[in-house]
C-alpha cells in the first residue's frame, strides 16, 4: 500500500491511526448518517408545530423510522454489506428534507 492510498486521522490524544479501506468506509457512512440526522432534526424544528397525523408528519415518521434502522445498519454491520438501495434511499430522504 503506498503513501497515496493512505487516510491519516487525528483523534482524541492527537495520535495518527492509518485507516484501512473498510474502516475509510465506515467513516465515510458515519458521517453521512450524523448529516442525515442534522438534517431531519433541523426540519423538525423548523415544522414543530405539523400535527402528526398530517401528511407531512406521518412522512415524517415513516422516513425517521427508517433512519434508525439504516443507522443501525452501517453501525453495526461491515460497510461491504450496504447495498446501491441503501444509499439511494438515504439520499431520497436527504433530499426530503434538506430542500
């Protein structure tokens, strides 16, 4: 493996981790999933005040349902495992919301 494919990372004691591909992935998945959160949580402020049973806020609840259980799936899974579907469907989601 040469320099150029190398990811260096600082953490928390300022040590420099080399990250593997699986593990640039993983981070890569982690940090979309924190935006996708921003994003929701920001809408949701923004629009406190949809009743849940509105069209929007049942969407709403389906699409956050949704969310924890693709969080739970690039947490807890190999980043090998997310399929082409999971990432479309997270960016339908992105779009909802951040538009």
């Amino acid at each position: 493996m040469g320099s150029e494919d190398k990811v260096k990372a600082s953490h928390f004691y300022n040590d420099i981790v080399e990250l593997n591909q699986q593990d640039k992935l993983k981070v890569m998945w982690i940090e979309k999933i924190k935006k996708l959160r921003s994003v929701m949580d920001e809408w949701s402020r923004k629009n406190g005040n949809l009743s849940i049973g509105s069209t929007e806020g049942r969407q709403w609840g389906k699409d956050w349902d949704r969310f924890l259980k693709l969080k739970e799936l690039f947490e807890f899974h190999r980043p090998n495992f997310i399929k082409k579907k999971h990432m479309v469907e997270m960016n339908e989601i992105y779009k909802r919301y951040n538009g």
